[in-house]
C-alpha cells in the first residue's frame, strides 16, 4: 500500500523516487522519504499537508523555514555577543565595539560592484576596430 501511495505522490508532484541500495557515491539525488523527513521532523508539517504540495511550493515552504532559522541563529549570537561586550565594558581600558567582542560573518559590508554602463554600438565599433587591428 506504501508503495502505491509513493507512486501516486510522485506522479501527482513530478518528484522522481530512488529505491534504496541505488544511490551511488556522490548522487545528490532527493528521495521522497528524505523530503518527507524535512517537511515532517523539522518544518512540522503534518503529512496531509506534504502530499498537497508541489515540489516548487515545498522548495518555497523550506527555503522560508530555513531563512527563519537562520534569522533566530544569528539574533541569538548576537545576543550572546551583547551581553559579553557589556559584561567586558566596565573592565576595559578602551572603548569597546560589539565587533572587539566577536566578529560574524555576515557581519561584513556587501561589496558594491562597480555598475557596468550598457554596452552601445559604438563601444562594439571600437573594440571590433581594437580587436582587428591587433
């Protein structure tokens, strides 16, 4: 009966179902059952809701979740990480920056990249003539 049911979640989704044994080294295949454990054991759906969803729609569920827990990570680091640098303030000789304290990694300034001016035909004439004449 399991099996029929996966077969008809698979068709009904497009998802593709590896028998267990066949994955090889290095498949990064997904397996229906791995999916399932995602939705159920750590996005908390239940299974009705899973059958119902598409694989884009349960991309767009996890990708939500994951940004979620990303998010409650780092507010909880930077917690940790406020409380050091005011524990360490009284004691410091020099004024301290929650950055003194620890640095994360998204911490970091984006670098801006340098806007690129779209390309016009004359631009393409001088390096055709630039290319040519080489």
């Amino acid at each position: 009966m399991a099996s029929t049911w996966k077969t008809s979640l698979l068709f009904r989704t497009g998802w593709q179902l590896k028998k267990t044994g066949q994955k090889k080294e290095g498949d990064e295949s997904v397996t229906i059952e791995s999916l399932m454990g995602m939705a159920m054991g750590c996005v908390g759906m239940c299974l009705n809701d899973f059958c119902r969803l598409t694989p884009s729609e349960f991309t767009a569920v996890f990708e939500a979740w994951q940004q979620k827990e990303t998010y409650a990570e780092r507010r909880q680091w930077e917690q940790v990480r406020f409380l050091s640098c005011s524990i360490l303030k009284p004691y410091s000789k020099r004024s301290l920056e929650l950055t003194d304290i620890c640095r994360f990694s998204w911490d970091a300034q984006p670098v801006k990249e340098a806007e690129e001016e779209p390309s016009t035909q004359e631009r393409f004439d001088e390096i055709r003539t630039l290319w040519n004449g080489a």
